[in-house]
C-alpha cells in the first residue's frame, strides 16, 4: 500500500500549496468583485443583492455578475428571503 494513496485527489497550485483536484475554478482565479462580494459574504454572513451591493460599495450589476459567477462555480448558495419573497439571500455554500 502506498502511503499517498490517499491524497490522489489533491493537486498543488502554483504556490505548492494543495488543492482539491475536482475544484476547477479557485476563488482566487475569479474576477476582482467575484472575491470582493465572497469576503463580504464571509465576513457579513447572509446578505441580500441590495445589501451587498451597499456593504461593498459596487453598482448593483457589477453584484449580480459576481454572483452568478459564484454560484456557478457553487462558491455561493441563494434560498428565497423569508422577510421579502421577491428577494433571494446568499451565502457562502459551506
């Protein structure tokens, strides 16, 4: 038995650091307001496109692009606001 059997999975980034091969896309290979709206998530917890865009100070477009980028490389999850069902919240998708 190989002692690195267990860590066929894992690859090493450009730093040497270990990633997890089926990750395709790092956060730190999204654009500039993908990782700003993340941390803003990371650090504010569950937020709404309107509340993001005012902690973070982007336009309201730029949010959403950030966010589609997010969640499709499931970074992000959204579930519909129980305080107002026309509007989705987001956080990070542990």
């Amino acid at each position: 038995m190989s002692a690195t059997g267990s860590d066929s999975e894992l690859e090493t980034d450009a730093d040497g650091e270990a990633t997890d091969a089926a990750d395709p896309t790092p956060l730190s290979e999204l654009p500039p307001s993908s990782k700003l709206v993340y941390k803003v998530l990371e650090y504010e917890g569950s937020m709404t496109q309107e509340e993001i865009a005012t902690e973070s100070r982007l336009c309201p477009r730029t949010v959403r692009y950030a966010l589609g980028k997010l969640e499709s490389e499931a970074l992000v999850a959204s579930r519909v606001s129980l305080a107002d069902a026309r509007q989705s919240k987001y956080r990070i998708d542990e």
